[in-house]
C-alpha cells in the first residue's frame, strides 16, 4: 500500500517540529492526544491555554500538550519562538506542494534550519508567505557570520557585525546625505580581506537597510546614542554590547554580532534576544529570567548589581559564583568557614604576627556590593571560591570555598559537572546563587536550577 506523499512528508515536518520543541524546550514534558482530522495541509496552530505552564500544539491531525515544571510558567518569548519554529517548518511544508511558491521562495531552503527559527521570531512575516523578506536577511546575516568564524585574519581570530535597518536608510543623516545602496550583505563580501577589517563587530558594525543593501560601517556607540539615547532598556545586557542591544531599542532594527569568542550573538527589541554557542542555539529571554532572579533576591538594586556583574563576566568568559543568604546568622555559620569571614573577627586573629590574606580582606568589612565599583567587584568575583552577600548586599566572604553541610533535597534532574556546580547547589539550599561558568553559561540556582542563559 504506497503512503500519499502529503501524509509521508507530513509525518517528516510533524516529526522535525517535535524535535525542534524538545530541542529549545528541554526542560518541557510531551503529550500526544490523537483528534480526527482529514486535514494534511500543513496548517498549524501553536497556542498559549488558560494554564501558564501548558501549552498547545495542533498539527496534522495530532494535539500535542507541552507542560513546564512548576517551578518555571512558559514566557512571552518561549510561546512566541515555539510560534517562530512552527511558522518556518509550516512554510518549507507549503512550498513543497506548491511549484510556484517553491520557485519564488527557494530561499526558504538555505541555511540552517534554525538560524531561520529565530529570524522568524524577530519578524514572523516572511514566513506567512509574503513579499517582504525581512526574516530572511537576518538568517542570511547569521550565514555571512558563520562563514566569517571560519576565517581568521593574520593568525587572529575574527569578529564582526551588522545592523540590519527596518528602514531603507540611515535615520541619522538627513536625505540628502543618504548614500546611495551598495553592495547587498552577503556572503560574496567575505571574499575581500578588507571586509574583516573595517567591522570588529565590538565597535564597528556595517549598515544595511531592509532590502540588505549596505550603507555604512558605523561605531555602534555613537550610532546607537545618536538615534536611541533617549532610551533606556529595563533588560540588562554584557556592558560590550550594551549600545548593540541599545541600538534595537523601540525600532525594528536588528544586530546581529560574531564576538571575539565565536560566539553569534542576535539583538533586537532592546535587548540580546539569543546567541548561539557550543554549536546550539540559545534563546535567552533575559527579561523574564531577570525577573525571577530580582524576585529571588527580594532587594532590586542588589539584585540588579550581582546580575549585570555576572552576565559580565560571563561573557569575558570569566567564572564566578555569587550567593546571597537568606537567613545570614544562621547559614554563614554552615556555609562559610569563620577564616573567610568578613562579618566576624577572630580573636586569635589578633594574635597573628605579621601580615596574612586576611588583613587584605578586612579592607571589604562592612562594604556593599551596590556601593563597590563594578570593576573592583567583577575582581572579586573571580577570586577562586565564592562571593557571599546577605539580602541587603552586604559582603559577608570573598573568594571563599564553601562548606558542604548536607546533600541538597532536590537538584532538578542537574547532573553535576564541577567543583563550582556542586557548590551552586549545595548552597542554594540556603538562598539564591549565580553560577558563571567559564564557557559562558549563566545559571540561576534555588534549591535547583531555575534557568540558564
């Protein structure tokens, strides 16, 4: 009995939507509910339900049920990127069944599937099967910077970036200073050594406008205080990149950077939206998970000091750990040995001749984190061992090697990796912890991993 093709290639797309969901939704549970249907057409329907923590996938005649942990609600941008993944596969869906769409949107077909994903996330239209193509300059921007990570430049490695423009020229010089369009963004351009040079990505960037012609290589800095300066974003962002995140603020416009670690990193909506790194990509949804975090922590600035340091560092690739203590009278005692104390001076330490780590130490008594300069507490961070603060800020150790009282009750399924991981759990037992790891993870702990970034 020969299977319709309709129904094979269904059952494939059905099979790579499932995939996607699981991929980018790790944490998630399943379930399948068959419903009757006749229908095979490829329409699909991804859709929020009345509870936060499930959400609804209808497609090719099978429901699906995607249910978060209790712990962690589904977020406007989780919902909205599961939307993204579902409009591209339902578009490639389409066009096979249809000569005339397949010849006008082969496009649809090049590149990594998921760099597509979040292209479809920043702009949905393209793949509604429009005329625009918006989406589909920001995945062929993502393209040219792959191949870029693949070069290097007189033995360095190579970073670069570009701003793509919901405009069709630059907002900041009048009309009749517009140059006219140049070359279109694309991968034709790596062929000049030139072209690595005038974009570093950190400070310089190109320009393109919505069609993807260039029109200028600008410092992102001055760009994005020309344009946007009188807008302040409430997401945190790694200060190198603050004025890219900046850039995209209340506008449209899309960044899109190769760091100087390999790392891609996409912005939009004034903030870094994902990043792709360790050969998967990220969608980050700071927002939301700063928000739990500052809700962890109880005292905002605070909050707000520990989680702009740590994104830092983690983007220095810098590891760090930050724990902030509940109920400090009761778990520095378990958790921190008197000898790295800050909050407590030893009698027999009075008794010590000549100068030890913890003279140094005591320059910190009775500091705050919100009152340090961010460089001296970035230093501090890196110290080995862990920084310890009460809810207030208040340091209470520095580079200290926390003690293990007890086993955590519960560790969320995390499989420990490493000295520092195992500290992270053990001490969220006792209040919220900020795990940065060297390879530019950021995990939010309380009593189990809540989130990474």
């Amino acid at each position: 009995m020969t299977i319709p093709a309709a129904f094979a290639v269904g059952a494939r797309y059905d099979s790579l939507l499932q995939g996607a969901l699981r991929q980018f939704f790790a944490r998630a549970t399943f379930e399948t509910e068959p419903i009757p249907s006749a229908s095979s057409d490829g329409r699909l329907a991804i859709e929020a339900t009345d509870d936060p923590f499930a959400l609804s996938v209808r497609w090719f005649g099978s429901r699906y049920i995607i249910r978060a942990p209790a712990y962690r609600a589904f977020t406007e941008h989780e919902v909205a990127f599961a939307r993204a993944i579902g409009a591209v596969l339902a578009a490639r869906y389409r066009a096979l069944f249809d000569p005339k769409l397949m010849a006008e949107r082969g496009d649809l077909f090049r590149g990594a599937i998921e760099d597509r994903y979040a292209g479809a996330f920043l702009d949905p239209v393209p793949y509604g099967i429009e005329s625009e193509d918006r989406a589909d300059l920001i995945a062929s921007a993502i393209e040219v910077l792959r191949v870029v990570a693949l070069s290097s430049y007189e033995n360095r490695p190579i970073s670069s970036g570009v701003l793509l423009l919901d405009d069709d020229g630059d907002p900041c010089r009048p009309e009749e200073q517009r140059p006219q369009p140049g070359a279109a963004y694309s991968q034709a351009l790596t062929e000049f050594k030139s072209f690595y040079r005038v974009s570093d990505g950190l400070r310089t960037v190109y320009l393109a406008n919505r069609r993807g012609a260039l029109l200028d290589v600008v410092d992102i800095e001055r760009w994005a205080e020309q344009t946007c300066g009188h807008r302040e974003s409430s997401t945190p962002c790694a200060e190198p990149y603050r004025h890219h995140a900046q850039a995209t603020s209340g506008n449209g416009h899309v960044c899109v950077v190769l760091s100087p670690s390999r790392e891609l990193k996409v912005f939009g909506q004034g903030a870094q939206l994902f990043t792709f790194r360790n050969a998967n990509w990220h969608l980050l949804d700071i927002a939301a998970k700063y928000a739990m975090w500052v809700e962890a922590v109880g005292q905002a600035d605070v909050a707000a000091r520990l989680f702009q340091t740590a994104l830092n560092l983690a983007d220095a690739r810098e590891g760090a750990l930050f724990v902030v203590l509940r109920d400090p009278e009761q778990a520095a005692e378990a958790l921190v040995a008197p000898a790295d104390r800050l909050d407590v001076s030893p009698v027999a330490d009075a008794e010590v001749e000549g100068l030890s780590r913890r003279h140094l130490l005591r320059l910190l008594t009775d500091r705050r984190v919100t009152t340090l300069d961010a460089s001296v507490l970035s230093a501090l961070a890196t110290m080995d061992g862990a920084t310890v603060v009460d809810a207030a800020g208040r340091l209470l150790a520095v580079g200290a090697i926390l003690m293990h009282p007890r086993q955590p009750a519960a560790s969320g399924g995390v499989v420990v990796e490493g000295a520092r991981t195992t500290a992270a759990i053990q001490a969220s037992q006792f209040g919220p912890v900020l795990k940065v790891s060297e390879d530019g993870v950021l995990s939010f702990y309380d009593n189990q991993l809540i989130w990474e970034i």
